[in-house]
C-alpha cells in the first residue's frame, strides 16, 4: 500500500508536469479510477471517455482501457499526445474483426450501411459508415433502420442482435463475441435471482440473448450505472465486468450488489467476469508511460482521416 501511495503521488505530479488528463474506464482497477477522480479527469463509458478527451484543453490524454479506446481518442485529437499505459490491451472484439476480411465482407454487400462497435481498430473504422458504442447504438439503428436502411453490422453478434431484435432493422451480423460477457448465463442468474427474488438484474448487452430476455435492465456501462440509481430495487445482479462495482458501490452505497455468476467460474477461470486485456493497466505502467513518454498512440494520417468520418456522425448524432 505505501508503494501505491508514492507511485500514486508520482503520477499526480507527471499529470502536472506533462500538462496531461487521465481518462479511465469502468473496468481499470479501482485505483486508476480513483486517481482519474482525484486529479480531474473522468471515469466513464467509451461513448464519454471519447467526448471527453476531445473536449478537454490538455495537450496530453493518458486513456487507460484498451487499444480501442486510446486510437478513438487519437483519431479525434491528432494535435494531442496520447498514451495508453500499454500498448498490449486490446479487445476480443477487435482481434475477431481484421480489417482486410472485414473490408472483404463489406465489399459483397455494397449494398448495406456498415455500422461499427467502437470496439474496432483504426483500419475497422475507416471502412464504416458509422461508429457507435452500446449507449447510442440502438438510437443510431433504429434512425437508419427508419430511413429504409440496411445494415451491416460489425463485431459483436450478441449486441447486433439485442439491436435488431429491438428496432427491427435489417442486420447481417459479423460473428464476434467479447470474452468476458459471452461467458455470462441465463441459469446461473436465474437460480442467484432465486435466491433473492425482489433483486433487480442488469446486462450489458455485449451479453448472450438468454441474459439480456432475463434483464431488468439492458445497457452501456454508465447506463447500467445509472439504472442502479433509478431502480427502486435495493438488490440488484450485475452482468458485466466487475470493475464496474467499484463506481456502481458508490453511486449506491445502500444497495446490495450481486456480481453475475459466470459460466467458468471457480479455480479454471482467468477471465471470467473481468477483462483481461482492462487489467493490464496497473499504477505502475500507467506511472511509466508518463515518465518515459511510452504507449504513445499513432494513427497513421490517411487512416485517421478515413475513421473520423463514422465518429463525428457518432458524436454529432442527436436522438
Ligand atoms: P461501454 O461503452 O458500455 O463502456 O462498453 C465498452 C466495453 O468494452 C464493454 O465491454
Ligand atoms: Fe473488449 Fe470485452 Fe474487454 Fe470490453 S470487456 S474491452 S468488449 S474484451
């Protein structure tokens, strides 16, 4: 704890130092939450962490999440420095979604609106006619879908279809899947809800569809959070990644909060219920690439330019 403690002073005074704001996800380690609090910069959901980095006067961002999240930030501020405590956290999504067979997918169906998660590289962007994150992704669906659209709609198949079950539209889905919520399932919450009858359940809908048909609630991360609030249920099943606790205990610090069990849970299981690829940012590279000016994310220009197209609609789009 008194290492925490001092690289936690070192890294609110390289904060200073390199005219840098911190912008965390739900799913980092608490502590990189709490200093994201602390010195200024936010703890959010994709959707906010990109607004605000691309509003905030730093000249550096430090984005700690994964790969997606840092280029986003890149692509929409090519004038700031961006780092990312390391390179190495991407996504399942993204790693399932490859640019040159996605472009390929696109080309035979000339068709179809291409329609990306955000969770999708640079090159997965630059294809896209929009980007979207779950918070807007079903507002953005159900507009195309109304002005007789079709869809093709890339990585996650379980959000695509929570979207196209909901608005509808038209969708040929990609068959990606992010690893910690496909492992979340329906019986497990069911028998937990058992347990505890009056509990409210809340899913993010990067979920399998028999969780997200059992949700009270279905939702972003922030969202989630939100309904936490709202909800007059005192108990609630939470079916993401468990960083999320950290900001949801907070936001109600009366409510009892039950993690979803998970289909791998128990001695076997590495991942379950927590990203792998979140958890690599810790105090210490996040502490390095300020010192060091390490994890700087590059976007090549031709690329950027190509991908910001599809973001702007995204942070442009009114409901
Ligand atoms: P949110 O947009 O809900 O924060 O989701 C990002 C993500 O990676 C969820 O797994
Ligand atoms: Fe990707 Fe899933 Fe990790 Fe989110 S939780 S970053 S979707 S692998």
């Amino acid at each position: 704890a008194a290492e925490d403690e001092a690289r936690i002073d070192e890294i609110k005074q390289l904060l200073e130092q390199r005219d840098a704001v911190l912008v965390a996800h739900y799913y980092t380690d608490d502590a990189i939450q709490q200093l994201a609090e602390e010195t200024g910069g936010c703890v959010a959901d994709s959707l906010e962490m990109a607004r605000f980095g691309a509003r905030h006067p730093a000249s550096t961002l430090v984005v700690a999440g994964v790969r997606f999240m840092g280029e986003t930030a890149k692509i929409l501020s090519p004038e700031k420095r961006v780092l990312m405590p390391t390179l190495e956290a991407t996504c399942s999504l993204d790693i399932g979604c490859p640019a040159d067979e996605f472009s390929a997918f696109c080309d035979q169906h000339p068709d179809r609106t291409v329609v990306v998660y955000a969770n999708t590289s640079a090159a997965v962007k630059a294809r896209a006619d929009w980007v979207v994150t779950s918070s807007i992704a079903v507002d953005v669906i159900e507009h195309l879908h109304a002005r007789g659209e079709k869809i093709l709609w890339a990585p996650d198949k379980h959000l695509g279809g929570y979207i196209r079950d909901k608005t509808g539209a038209d969708m040929l889905l990609w068959d990606g899947a992010c690893i910690v919520h496909d492992e979340f399932k329906a019986k497990g919450i069911t028998d937990l809800k058992a347990l505890h009858p009056d509990a409210a359940v809340l899913v993010h809908p990067e979920s399998p569809a028999p969780v997200v048909e059992i949700a009270d609630v279905v939702g972003s991360t922030s969202q989630l959070i939100n309904a936490a609030r709202e909800l007059p249920q005192q108990r609630l099943i939470v079916a993401t990644d468990r960083g999320i606790f950290f900001k949801m205990q907070q936001a109600v610090p009366d409510k009892t909060l039950f993690e979803a069990p998970t289909a791998g849970k128990g001695a076997t299981c590495k991942s379950c219920a927590h990203c792998p690829w979140m958890a690599m940012n810790a105090l210490d590279n996040l502490a390095g690439s300020l010192r060091e000016l390490s994890g700087e994310v590059f976007v090549d220009a031709a690329l950027r330019e190509r991908a910001l197209k599809p973001l702007e609609r995204m942070l442009n789009f009114q409901r």
